[in-house]
C-alpha cells in the first residue's frame, strides 16, 4: 500500500524505548506508528501477513496498514519480534470472578450450588455488597485487556444474586469500561424464572412472569440510555438469562424492543441436559426449535455454546443468521463440545468465539477450540488457526455489525493486540499466528490498544493497581464460598461442597514426621546417599 498523494516524507518519531514511557490510558500525539515483525492487516484482496510492516494511527482510526509509511508520523514506535493484530472481540466476555471454576472437580454441579434448593430460593438475597459487585466487574474488565480483547460482550453467573442482575451495578460497569478503555456491550441480565431443586432433589421450574417482564423494561431503558457513552466505548445490548428461565411473553418482548432499539441479544441455548429437558418439558421441543416458531431467529441473535445443538438446531441458525458464541474452555471443563467448529462452518452456521470463564483468555480458547474440532472431527486437518483467530476478530465484529471492529485496515477502529513472539515458553517460532494459538496462552500479550489509547502495556492495565486488586478479588471470592452451604440442596459444610484435591495434613503429625526422617542418618544400602560435595551425572 502506498501513501496518498501529497504526503510529506516519514519521519523515524520516537525509537522504542519512548513506548514505555508513554501514559497509560492516553493517545499518544498526533499520527503514530506501531511497527513490528509481523502485522495481521485487513487489505482489499483479504486478510494477509505483512512481514516487518507497521500500522500507522491517528485519533482513534488506523490510518495506515503495509510496509514503511511514507507519509509523516511524529512517531514510530517499533514492537520488535512481535504480532501486531486486531484486538479480540470476545461474545461472552467473564465480567465476574468465576464460580464455574469450582466444579474443576466437583461434580454434579446441583449437589454444589449450581441448582437453588427451594428452601434458599425461597429466601434467595444478593450474595454481593454493590460495592463488590462494581469492583467485580473492574476487575474483570482489567483481565479481559490483560489477554488482548478489546470488545467484550460481559457475562456474570445469576447463581449468587437475588434474582437478577442490577442498573446500578451496570451503572458502574460503564465507567468502568470508560475508566479502564474497554469497548462494552452492557445490558443487565433478567429472567423470568429459573429451575429448582425440590425437597427430594428433583428439579422444578419456577416463573414469575411480572419479575421477568420489570427486569426487561429496565434493561432496556439502561441499555438506550448508556448505548453511545464514554466516547463511544459503551454500547448497549439485550441479555435474558439462559433460555430455559424465560418465558414466551420475555422473549417476544425481548425481541421487540431490540429490534426497536437496534440492539443485540444475546441468548445462552442449546448449552446442556438441565435446558434440553426443561424446555422439551415446557414447550415439547429444543430451544432453537422454540424460538424458531416464534419467529425470533435472526442475525441480531447471538447464542452461546450450541455444544447439545441438533442438526434440525443448526440448520435454523443458518437458515436465520444466528452467531454462536463458541466458548471451547468452559465446555470443554464440563465435558461437552460443540460438534463442531469445522462441521458448523461447512452448514453456514456463523461462529464467534467467547471466553465465559477464568482465565478470560481468548489465545487458550483458539489453542483449545481447534484441538477439539480436530477430535470431534476425527483428523488432524480439521480447522487452522487461521480460522480460529478470524473467528476471534472477524466474526465477532460481524455479528455485532461493526464493519470497523476485529480488523486492521484504513478507517477501522485502532483496536489493536501486541503479542510477543520473542518469549522463551513458545520457542521455536513458527509462522506467528500459529505460533500463537501453539503457544496457548494470552500472557504473551504485550500491549492491547482501544479507540487509539494504551489500555494495557507490559501487564499494567490503566485506572487499576492489579496487585492490590488480586488480593481484594481472591478475598471476596473465599467471602462468595463461605456462603455456598446456605444456597446448596440439603446445606452441607462448605469442606464437603468444595473438598480438598488430597486430604489436608494433619499440621502437627506433618511437621513431627518431617522432624524425624530429617534426624535419621543416610543408611548406606548399594548406592550411597547423596552428599553435597558429591557430583551427580547429567542425563
């Protein structure tokens, strides 16, 4: 690519040491130029490679995309053996520090807490100060810049609130994303009802449809009222809670005023056996089936995970334009897949990704998305990176209908992810992208740029001390579980809910066995004991 006619001549700008001095949270001055070894740019013959090229940025556009810029920068700032890409636009954004991880092995999820016994449900309260619940979400937002994602569509667990989520918290959400330079798509859960344990442990849906339809009305006065705020940044969205908690009346409506208010919706459906049998219970069919005949399919629907869809399920998503949010990670944990990314995009199924649990890590989600296609699939050829990695940009960028999001091209939004390919866990290099998802892990992250300004450099995140932070979010995690016996079926103690992987040593018995073998003498039995003077060979 070339510059437009007229332009004065380059000028070299600042050299790379100038990049860590820059403000967090700021734009640098003027038009400026991010150069590095490779550049994933979005050209007008498709998406390419640029090997030692540079993306130049002015305000909150790109500018520029190719090799040297001939034009004037005030200054270039040159990433190294680094990818410079699109910032990720993650569909089902973790915005909560997540319970999911508790079931790592502790299952079945409606003997620990994941299913509200009737007695709790009865009573059920907000587990959650607000102040908590803001700082939640700060944080979380912090984690998803840490991992590159610059578009974030959040989701939050309802299993520890009253019912369901709340303005005010979204209220501070929004300057939160403002705060910390996070592009938001906000819109406060809500639901009709939800499913139950009864006293002898069978599970029973339960509406309130009054609840359903007040929690609608505000969601989506907050939604239009934020949508546009904090420069852009903030945008507004549709999000009842999973399928089987709402009702006909919730979802019509739902579908109503998001086509009023030209918003998304984002569903979750077609996730898992509790909604497989609640829906066909209630309505004689599967979900998608459901909304389907209700005419409420459409491009503007967005449904995580699809991992239980039916091949009739699939063929209405493509029939309808529906977007799965495909969340690998999370699935994968609970021992289900979607069936599967490569098959999906073969029917015309539009597929995003998303990341739904901790860690909030879209690299990991591509590197485990693709090893999972390849064994639903039964071949290693089966998906690419490439795939995977349009999938985390582009995709989700269309289904949003933001042709300025998830690419690198003149005009598009300078949302933008630095990746170190210089880091000694992903030797030896390959070609960058799929060096990348090999390397599975967003902590080579380098930078994470959004609407032009540095949200996130070398792991400081603008706006928030990350280390005091850590420490404030693992104790109101350990308060959140203290709490679990009270919302868990027959209230057991929180030490059978979530046992230790190995029982806890006794501490005294420990340290008086440790004290004991360390008095013995070495015995001398063939090969002697080590001693600190004596070499050892090296394999």
């Amino acid at each position: 690519m070339t510059a437009a006619p007229g332009q004065a001549p380059s000028t070299n700008g600042a050299a790379a040491g100038g990049w860590s001095t820059l403000p967090l949270g700021a734009r640098p001055a003027g038009r400026w130029a991010l150069a590095a070894r490779w550049i994933v740019a979005d050209l007008p013959e498709g998406r390419r490679l640029i090997e030692n090229g540079e993306v130049v940025i002015e305000n909150d556009r790109v500018l520029w995309v190719g090799q040297r810029f001939a034009g004037e920068v005030s200054c270039r700032y040159d990433m190294g053996e680094a990818l410079v890409g699109p910032g990720f636009v993650d569909l089902d954004a973790l915005s909560d520090l997540d319970t999911t991880i508790l079931g790592m092995d502790n299952q079945p999820a409606w003997r620990k807490g994941r299913v509200w016994p009737a007695d709790y449900a009865a009573r059920a309260r907000e587990m959650y100060s607000p102040d908590e619940l803001a700082f939640q979400k700060r944080y979380a937002f912090a984690q998803l810049l840490l991992n590159g994602i610059t578009s974030a569509l959040p989701i939050a667990s309802l299993f520890y609130r009253e019912w369901g989520e709340t303005v005010a918290e979204f209220e501070a959400a929004a300057e939160a994303a403002g705060d910390l330079g996070l592009r938001v798509w906000l819109g406060p859960a809500y639901r009709s009802g939800g499913v139950i344990l009864d006293g002898a442990g069978r599970m029973q849906p339960v509406f309130d449809e009054a609840r359903g339809l007040a929690g609608l009305a505000e969601a989506a006065a907050f939604s239009e009222r934020v949508h546009g705020s904090h420069g852009g940044l903030v945008s507004g969205m549709l999000a009842p809670d999973r399928v089987e908690t709402c009702t006909e009346a919730l979802l019509r409506e739902t579908f109503a005023r998001a086509e009023a208010l030209d918003m998304p919706v984002r569903l979750h459906m077609a996730q898992g056996a509790m909604e497989l049998e609640t829906v066909r219970r209630l309505h004689g069919m599967t979900a998608p089936a459901w909304l389907d005949g209700m005419g409420l399919l459409s491009p503007r629907l967005i449904a995580p995970h699809a991992t239980v869809a039916t091949e009739d399920d699939l063929a209405r998503y493509a029939a309808n334009g529906v977007t799965v949010a495909h969340c690998p990670l999370v699935s994968g944990r609970h021992g289900s897949l979607l069936r599967s990314f490569s098959a999906l995009k073969a029917r015309g199924v539009r597929v995003g990704m998303g990341t739904d649990t901790a860690p909030p890590d879209m690299v990991l989600n591509m590197a485990v998305g693709l090893i999972a296609n390849r064994v639903a699939e039964g071949r290693g050829d089966a998906g690419s990176a490439a795939e995977f990695y349009d999938a985390a940009t582009l995709a989700g960028a269309d289904a949003l209908r933001r042709p300025d999001l998830g690419r690198l091209a003149p005009g598009s939004k300078a949302d933008i992810a630095v990746f170190d390919m210089a880091d000694a866990l992903i030797a030896p290099r390959i070609d960058p992208v799929q060096t990348l998802i090999l390397g599975a892990t967003g902590r080579v992250t380098r930078a994470t740029i959004v609407d032009g300004r540095i949200a996130m450099r070398g792991g400081e995140v603008a706006g928030l001390d990350l280390s005091r932070a850590r420490m404030q979010a693992q104790e109101q995690f350990d308060r959140l579980v203290a709490q679990y016996p009270d919302r868990t079926w027959q209230h057991p103690p929180v030490t059978e809910i979530f046992p230790p992987s190995y029982p806890l040593a006794d501490p005294g018995n420990a340290t008086a066995e440790m004290s004991r073998k360390a008095a013995r003498p070495a015995r001398m039995t063939g090969t002697p004991a080590l001693r600190p003077e004596m070499p050892t060979e090296q394999p």
